[in-house]
C-alpha cells in the first residue's frame, strides 16, 4: 500500500502495510513541487503530475498497486454541526449534507465527510455533535485522474486532520493531555486540531505567507503563534473551565524551541508528536514529516467516521466519470512523457558532439507526419472530454430522477389523518418539489406538538420543522387548557428521496493494464 500526504509544495511518500491496526512502515520519499502545480490542493497540470509520481515511484522501486491520499487545502470548509439521531449511515449523511448547505451557502460541487464527535443535549432532546468537512469536488476529482493516470488504484481521499486523528487517538497516552492541541508547521501552512474527550473537536487550516508579516524572516514563527493564540481563545470561550494545557507539534519543527519558550509564559506545556506503539518501522524516516501519510494507512472506525471523500461522493451520487476513460489513455501519455524525457535528456549530452543529430531531430519533430499525428489526438482527447461531459450529466440527471420521490394520495392521506387523530385541523397544505408546508389549528395547546411528534414518528420525512404556536385570541396561552379561540401552527418538512444502489465499477481490462505504467 502507498500512501501520500499531498501539499501545494510538496509530496510526502509511505510505502507500508496495515493489519489489525498495526502499521509497518518500509520505505519512505519526499517530492519538491514546484510553486503553482498545486494551487489550494488543485491540481493544474494533471498530466505532468502523474509524470512526477511515475517517476519517482520508479527510482524508489514502489510498485504497489494500490494508494491512499490526504490533502490539505485553504479551500475545506470545517463545521461543527448538531444532527438528530438517524437509523442509517446513508440517512445521516444525507442530513449533513443538507445542513452543510443550509448553513454555509455552498453548492453541490462540494464533496462532504464527517466524523462523530460525541452526543449534545438540545432543549431536552439528544443529538450527535458532528464535525463536518467539505471539499470542493473538483479537487478530489484531481486525485482520481492522476492515479487512473498512473494505473494504481485509489482506495481514499481523506482531509489532514482526520488522517492525524488515527494516530492521535491510537495512542492510549493522549486522553490523559486532553484538551489538547495538535499543531502542523510547514512554511506554507498551519494546520490546528482541537482534541476533547478523545475525539476531535474542530479544526482549522491556515495557509501562510511572509507577505502577510511584512515579509519578516520570523514569519513562520509569528503566524504559529498567532494561529495558536486564537486558537487558545477560541476554546476559552466555549470551555473557560478546562482550558488547553497542551500543545503538540509535528511537521517542520524548526522553531520548536522559541514556541515552547513563547507558551510556557502562559502555563502551557509543549512536545512533540510521539510514535504509538502500533508503528513500527519509521527508525530511517523523519516520523514528524510523514506522520500524515502513515495516519492515513490506519483504517477508519466505520461506526463514527465517514471521512473517506471517494465513498462519500459515491454514496451521494458522485461519480468520477472521465477517469475510466484517462486509464488507457493516462497511462499512454505517462510512459510517453517519460520517454520524451530520456530522449531529451540523451540529446542535451549529445549536444556538443553532433549538432547535425540535434537539427535532424527537431527535422522530425517538426514534420507533417508527426504534426498529423498530434493533430488526431487532440481531436481524440476533444471527442473524449466531450463524453466524459455528458455521461457525468447524464449520471446525475439518473440519480436525481432514481431518487425523487413522488406525492401520491396515499402519502397525502397519511399525513392529515396523523395530523386530525392528534386532536388538529389541517387549515392549508402546500407542496413543492418534496417539500411540504401545512397550516393548522388546534383547540388544546398540547395538541400540536403531539401532531408534529405524530409525524416524527411516521419516519417518512426529513427536515421537520415547528416553530411552536400561536393563541388567536391575544391572551396567555394554559399549559393544558383549552381555548376559547383556535390557537395555529405550522409544521413543514421534506419527503425522504428514495434509496438507491450506487454501482461501482472497478474492473480493469486486460488491454488497460498492458497500457498502464510499465
């Protein structure tokens, strides 16, 4: 198994194995990127990307078939959310999701993950605190392309901070620092992750640039110790009564020491990030620079976590059309590339001794033949992107239309018949698109909500909204009483979209696989 741990400047490499929760590390590399291949965790020349990880995959002798990813971006959105209770993983992803959008304004074009972080106690009635992550789909959409590209086949795509958190709260020592913060330095970014009653409680990414700090030569250090003040107030205020006593560091530790100087002035303790006795294998590697890609290996508890973005997406009905079509193709334009690199590189030594060898090649590269040939695959390339389009269309277009629930009598029925049998009169009903809105009046005050509760229990909807009642007659409402004149209210709620199996096509032919990276 690979696993990467990718940044917009550099690519962290683990090659290792996990079993029964236990991860042996066997090699490890690092890749310099270049400034502006990856922008926010977007990934701008795909082609010349899967070209560098082939590369290096090759002169490291990693031939694994199988890879897991961990992105950091300026672009994921965390949130921490508090969700009714829900019978099934796909009805409480649904949910978060609905409230992601709700809340943040975002789009679809994100994909959503989540993690459960403990229950809350909400006017009487139990939820779950969720923290909540979303990320543009585009991005993950890059990871999918390269690794068709390269032919290894991508099992995750998880954010940093949930990739961390398996081997934080692997380590039996840390629940004795909580509340605790996890730090990751890098010169580009600060990455915090606020640890409550083993769980992670929020996160917060930061990228940082010397600009912002009138280009001081401090400026990594002074934007750390910024991020982490604010973090420290953050929790203050939600938590005066068990503030953060200490903080651990992992990634670039340059200014480990001045940090530690800096928060000992206000009772806090530092250390760095330990290695659980569940990794072995790191003694040849610096474990504070991989320790995201070696969490990444962990494998994830699915009874809280839903932090795996690809399944994420295809539980939503995201698909990665396109990708199967780059397999062949990808992998074509990978060795190709490499090739075109050997030859270049072969050429500048032969420079200075045959001159005449360099024109006649540049002769051929230039020629119709070779020009005709470009030609034809940027049209291929043209009609293939064309495809990938419309089948991506065509898929959600599918899936909106699978899962679109339709109002019929009976549903209508059932839902004035819970709402008279609870002591209600239905005054108005309005439907659109799934969603209802129903006026009504009742003459006891206790009736309405028995109504709501009623249709609670009916577990057909989603989104139930009451907002309590009101007396038509000016004075104050008695719990229990009758009125003399109808008190009203209004309930509204969504019809719950119908369930359906998303298929997941893994198989590769064998002419896909001869095409792939050698």
């Amino acid at each position: 198994m690979l696993s990467f741990d990718i940044t917009d400047r550099h690519i962290r490499i683990i090659r290792g194995t996990e079993s029964r929760g236990r991860i042996r590390v066997s090699s490890a590399s690092t890749i310099d990127l270049s400034e502006g291949l990856i922008v926010n965790g977007h990934i701008k020349d795909i082609p010349k990307m899967a070209t560098i990880i082939n590369d290096e995959l090759k002169a490291r002798r990693m031939d694994d078939k199988e890879a897991v990813v961990t992105l950091s971006s300026n672009l994921v959105i965390f949130k921490e959310l508090h969700i009714p209770k829900a019978k099934t993983n796909a009805q409480l992803l649904t949910m978060v999701t609905n409230q992601m959008q709700h809340t943040m304004g975002i789009a679809e074009e994100y994909s959503i993950s989540y993690s459960i972080a403990g229950e809350v106690e909400e006017e009487g009635v139990q939820a779950l605190k969720i923290l909540a992550t979303a990320c543009p789909f585009e991005v993950v959409d890059c990871f999918r392309k390269v690794f068709s590209m390269l032919s290894i086949s991508l099992k995750s795509v998880t954010v940093t901070c949930n990739a961390i958190s398996r081997i934080i709260l692997s380590d039996k020592k840390a629940s004795a620092k909580m509340p605790m913060l996890v730090v990751q330095v890098d010169p580009n970014f600060v990455s915090l992750n606020l640890y409550e009653d083993n769980q992670l409680s929020f996160a917060r990414f930061a990228s940082i640039d010397a600009v912002d700090y009138d280009n001081s030569e401090d400026y990594v250090y002074e934007a750390v110790n910024e991020n982490i003040y604010r973090m420290i107030q953050f929790h203050k205020s939600r938590n005066p009564e068990n503030p953060i006593q200490n903080v651990v560091f992992y990634g670039d530790t340059t200014e480990y020491i001045r940090l530690t100087n800096a928060l000992e002035g206000m009772d806090i303790s530092t250390s760095l990030l330990g290695v659980p006795n569940n990794i072995s294998g790191y003694e040849n590697i610096e474990f504070q620079a991989y320790a995201n890609a070696i969490g990444a290996m962990f494998r994830s508890n699915k009874d809280t976590d839903r932090i795996n973005l690809l399944e994420t997406d295809s539980s939503a009905g995201k698909t990665d059309a396109g990708s199967s079509f780059l397999i062949g193709l990808g992998g074509a334009v990978v060795l190709s590339a490499a090739v075109v690199a050997a030859v270049v590189f072969g050429i500048t030594n032969a420079i200075n001794n045959n001159d005449a060898k360099v024109a006649e090649i540049d002769e051929w590269i230039n020629s119709p033949e070779v020009m005709e040939t470009l030609t034809a695959v940027d049209s291929t390339q043209a009609k293939i992107d064309k495809v990938a389009l419309y089948k991506a269309d065509l898929d959600t277009a599918t899936y909106n239309f699978d899962t679109k629930s339709a109002l019929t009598v009976d549903v209508l029925n059932t839902v004035i018949k819970t709402i008279q049998d609870n002591s209600c009169s239905v005054a108005e009903i309005a439907y659109t698109s799934g969603s209802f809105e129903i006026s009504c009046t009742a003459k006891d005050n206790t009736a309405p909500d028995e109504a709501v509760k009623a249709i609670y229990d009916l577990d057909m909807f989603d989104n139930i909204v009451y907002d309590g009642f009101q007396s038509n007659g000016g004075g104050e409402a008695v719990e229990g009483a009758a009125q003399e004149d109808p008190i009203t209210f209004t309930v509204s709620f969504v019809s719950r979209p119908n369930e359906v199996e998303v298929e997941e096509t893994t198989e590769t032919t064998d002419e896909t696989q001869e095409e792939g990276v050698e």
